[in-house]
C-alpha cells in the first residue's frame, strides 16, 4: 500500500481505539450528510509535492551498498473530527488519541514521521454537525518518494584485458 493509505488506516484506527463508537468517516460529503450526534471523520485536507536532489549511499540487509536518491518530499495533511454530547466525553477520546499517535510509521521502508498540528474546538453554533461539540485536529505526514540502485562493487566487475596484434 502507498502512504495516502497507510497513514490514512492508521489515524482510523487510532481513533477506534481512542474511544470512537461508529467508523469514524473517510469523506467530507459522507460526515455533512450524517444526522448522528457522535462521529468521527478522518479527511484529507491536501498533499504537497517536492521535488528533492538528496543522495545517500547505505548498506541493506545483505550487504549490498545501494544508493537513495529521494526524488519528492511528500506532505499530506489530515484533519480528524471528533463530535459528541459533551466537551469531557470528546476531551477524554481527543487525549486518547493523542497518546496513542506514534510519533512515525514506516511506510514500504521508508519511514514516515507523523506530527500532530493546530485543533479547532467548536460548540454546535460553531458548526453544520449534529455533535453539540467537536473538535478537529491537523494531523501532518512527512514522507518521501525514493529510488534506491544498486552501486557496483570493483571486485564483481570483470576486466578483460588483451593486446592487439
């Protein structure tokens, strides 16, 4: 799977976790068009590309000196809704979450840091939901997109050497 959708499942499940009672949302349209007083989204509010020039020359696992290129910088933003009854049930689920949010994943190797930004807490005035409270998070994914190679060693390359005539 691809970063979108590891980073994506992991914040749905957190929120399960966390004390969510339904499956919390994955569209915008799906949670404004919910008519239930406790719900929980997770949506993605952007990504923004990068083009990178980064190189690194490691060693894998097998001894194999690679070279990384990281070829973009990917960022994709979150925002993770939670509405209830009241602003100690969401506090009490919002804290959870929080807790239980890693600090990074790593995502087909590649690890993918994970930083929690600005919470916006509103009261049923304040928005178009039927929780009389929530409160939603940003929620940021830094990762990249990499192409290893494979560096040749001088003793794997065969030289034949001979003298014209």
């Amino acid at each position: 799977m691809g970063m979108y959708v590891e980073c994506r499942d992991l914040l749905v499940e957190t929120l399960k976790k966390s004390g969510c009672i339904k499956q919390p949302f994955t569209s915008r349209k799906k949670l404004l068009a919910s008519a239930e007083s406790r719900v929980s989204a997770v949506i993605c509010e952007e990504e923004t590309v990068e083009r990178q020039k980064g190189r690194k020359v490691y060693t894998d696992g097998e001894g194999r000196r690679l070279k990384r290129s990281r070829l973009y910088s990917r960022d994709i933003i979150f925002s993770v809704v939670i509405g209830d009854y009241s602003s100690e049930k969401i506090e009490e689920i919002y804290e959870k979450f929080l807790r239980s949010l890693p600090d990074g994943i790593y995502v087909d190797g590649d690890y993918v840091s994970i930083e929690p930004r600005e919470s916006d807490w509103m009261d049923e005035k304040d928005h178009v939901l039927y929780a009389k409270v929530t409160v939603q998070s940003k929620i940021v994914f830094h990762g990249g997109l990499y192409r290893d190679t494979d560096m040749m060693r001088i003793k794997d390359i065969n030289v034949d050497v001979r003298k014209e005539k």
